[in-house]
C-alpha cells in the first residue's frame, strides 16, 4: 500500500510543494508508524519552506501531526498498535497520510481529547507553555503585550497568561480577530490596521509599558515591541511571520529602560525526554481542564497545503488550521 507525503525539491513558495507516492517499509528499531488522522499547519513550515530555516533538500514539510500507531518496530514497549498518538517534531514529515518516526517523538492523547484537538494545540501549546512558565516566568498582575493574538499561538498565549494572572493587550488587524481576542480572555485590544501600536499600550499602563511582549510576528512590531516595554522588560521575539529582525542595535535596549531581549526557540526549552514529558503534560492537564480552549478556524485537504500556506501568509486564517488525509 503506498502513502501520500509532500516533498520540497527546493525552497520557495507555496508552489513548491509537492506530492509523491511512497511505500512505507516495516518500521526500524525504536521506531512505529504512525497513520495520521490530522495535521497541524504552524508558520514554521513556511520557515522550511521558503528558506528562511534551512533544511536538507530533498525534504518533508511539517513536525505536528495526531494519528494512530498502526506497527511498532523492535524495542518498542510503550506503544501498541491501535494507541491514539501525536507529535510535534523535531522529525519533519508530518504532511503525509502515514510515516515511520522514532516512538520517543510521540505523546499519547488522552481521553477525552479528540485526535483535532491535539494536532491543532500540541506545536502551539507547548510554544506557550516554554514561552510564558519558561522563558518570561510571567507572575500575576504582569502587564504583558501578545502580537497577532488572535493566531494559533496568540490565542493559547491569551488565554494562558490569563490563567497565570497577567493584564493583557493584544495586538489584532481585523474585528473579527478583535472579537476572537476578546473571546480568548485579552483585557484590551489594539487595531495595528488603524493606529501605532505603542501609544495606546503606554496610556492602557498608566505610561509605565509591559513587563513582557510576545512577539511572533518579527520583523513589522520590532519597533511596537521595544517603544511599549517597561524598563527592564523581556521582549520575547519567537516568529518571523513578516520577516526575521536584524540589525539589532544594543544601545537602543539600553535607551529604552535596559531592556532584555531572547530569540527563543521551543527546543532549547524540550532539550531532553522529561523537559519534553513534563509541557505536554502540563499543556493536556489545562486543555483537560477547559482552561484552554482550541480555535480551529480552517480546515483544508491535506492535498491543498500549498493554499494552506498562502492564507496563513496573507494572514487570511484565525486560530488553528489543520490539513486534513
């Protein structure tokens, strides 16, 4: 039986994504196959993609994926056939109707939360949970500032900073994400359509700015991010969604109130097996729990990914978009 997987020959736009037909063979020591029932679109696809993060050519596109595990290879005991499973990585190749990949990349879904559920939330959740209990330490009564906060990621951001106690604002472009903002629990939100964006966040801190920003989209809120920091504050740059920041200039942080500013990326923080364990526990407790809550705004063939790709680009699609075997 042969499967259907995406493959980039080089990288460009979304028209370089194509498909081929393989034959999947047994699965190796340590290793079980995984028929996917969902996959998760995340910007880092475009990333790989387009060139921005480099990869070995020829590759797969996208690392989050939920499915079941149809064989195990040798040396595998902690999963069985039929087990439901999802991942996020660091193997790329998740834009397939099923692959080979190493057991220890799996996670098993809970009950109770649907195999949609995981694939939409398991990439982006675990971001948040590194970005906001990991990198920033968020404590009750932060103000903190979350660009494009009605995406995937901005969403989850939301809504876990409020759970930790945090006064937020976000950043949206359309009613319709101000509404979703909103909904997600953000205390105030700013139109960056129809105003700058740090003069609103100054007067909402009584002038004092954030404590923290979170900054997915790069290269377009740079400057929004360091005018609405409180001196002293974090700026956590973690996307490229317009392009990548350079040409950093250091004494700018020292201006702005000796600001501090991190590139984090999720596995610095999921370096080894417990890190790993322990966010996506934490992630399935609070979706458990209904503390978060997925938006799943689009749903395409898995097959239509290029388009896929292009809305999330034009920044066409609200909260989480799934590719669909």
């Amino acid at each position: 039986m042969s499967e259907t997987a995406a493959i980039i020959e080089r990288q460009g736009g979304p028209e370089v994504i194509a498909w081929r037909e393989i034959a999947l063979e047994r699965p190796a020591p340590g290793e079980v196959r995984m028929r996917n029932t969902a996959v998760g679109l995340n910007f880092i696809d475009t990333y790989h993609r387009g060139g921005l993060y480099p990869v070995a050519l020829p590759s797969g596109l996208g690392m989050e994926a939920a499915g079941v595990v149809e064989a195990v290879g040798e040396g595998v005991e902690e999963f069985a056939p039929g087990d439901r499973v999802c991942t996020f990585g660091p193997s790329i190749g998740a834009y397939a109707t099923a692959r080979n990949l190493p057991a220890a990349s799996l996670f098993r879904i809970p009950d109770g939360i649907s195999d949609e559920t995981a694939a939409a939330a398991l990439l982006k959740a675990c971001t948040v949970e590194a970005l906001v209990e990991r990198c920033a330490r968020v404590e009750p009564g932060w103000a903190v500032l979350v660009h494009a906060a009605a995406g995937g990621v901005g969403l989850l951001l939301v809504q876990w900073l409020k759970h930790v106690g945090a006064m937020v604002i976000g950043t949206v472009s359309s009613d319709k994400k101000a509404q979703a903002a909103r909904s997600a629990g953000a205390d105030h939100v700013v139109r960056y359509d129809r105003e700058d964006i740090a003069p609103p966040v100054r007067e909402l801190t009584h002038g004092r700015g954030v404590r923290a920003v979170f900054d997915g989209v790069g290269k377009d809120t740079w400057a929004a991010s360091l005018d609405a920091a409180a001196p002293r504050g974090l700026i956590a740059s973690f996307g490229n969604a317009s392009g990548p920041v350079t040409g950093v200039d250091l004494g700018v942080l020292a201006r702005k109130g000796s600001l501090f500013v991190t590139r984090p990326t999720l596995f610095d923080y999921y370096r080894d097996p417990g890190e790993r364990a322990a966010g996506a526990a934490r992630v399935f407790e609070l979706l458990g729990r209904g503390v978060l809550g997925v938006t799943i705004g689009q749903r395409y063939p898995l097959r239509e990914a290029a388009q896929a790709h292009g809305d999330l680009e034009a920044r066409r699609t609200t909260g989480s978009t799934l590719l669909i075997p």
